[in-house]
C-alpha cells in the first residue's frame, strides 16, 4: 500500500519545480520511496484557506499530520520520506 504525499504548489513556482523533480528523482533511484510513495501536486491559487496557509512558504510537502517546508536538500527529503 502507498501513502500519499502532498506537494503544495502553484503555477509558476520553480521552487515547487525544484521539489517536484527531487521526489520524482527519489522514485527513480530508490526502491524504498517508489514502492511506499507518490506525490499529490495541490495547487494553492483557488483556495483562500491554502494561499492564506502556504502561501509564502511553498513549496510545502505533507504526509498525514507532518510537513516539510522549504529550503531542504535531497537527503532530508529522502530521510522525512522514509520516516
């Protein structure tokens, strides 16, 4: 069974890109992530309550009541991943 981790986004974002292409490197390269994981893009634009949230923190990722926020490097991400 895989769990699904949110990426809190919006267009135009090369942050949110820059997330984005590190889970999808993840998946790619590491057994652990691709078997346990995907990724759910949620754009933030159309919803008061996430602009108002995430707005000048995205890119945000989220998996049941954990977030991680911008700036992390691919280890941490491997490393919240997995935990």
């Amino acid at each position: 069974m895989t769990e699904t981790i949110q990426l809190f986004t919006t267009a135009g974002c090369h942050l949110c890109e820059q997330a984005e292409a590190m889970f999808e490197y993840l998946v790619k390269n590491d057994k652990d992530v691709s078997s346990r994981l995907t990724m759910l893009p949620v754009e933030i634009a159309g919803d008061e309550a996430l602009v108002e949230r995430y707005g000048v923190r995205i890119p945000v990722l989220a998996k049941s009541d954990q977030e991680l926020g911008w700036p992390f490097e691919l280890e941490e991400l491997k490393d919240w991943l997995l935990k």
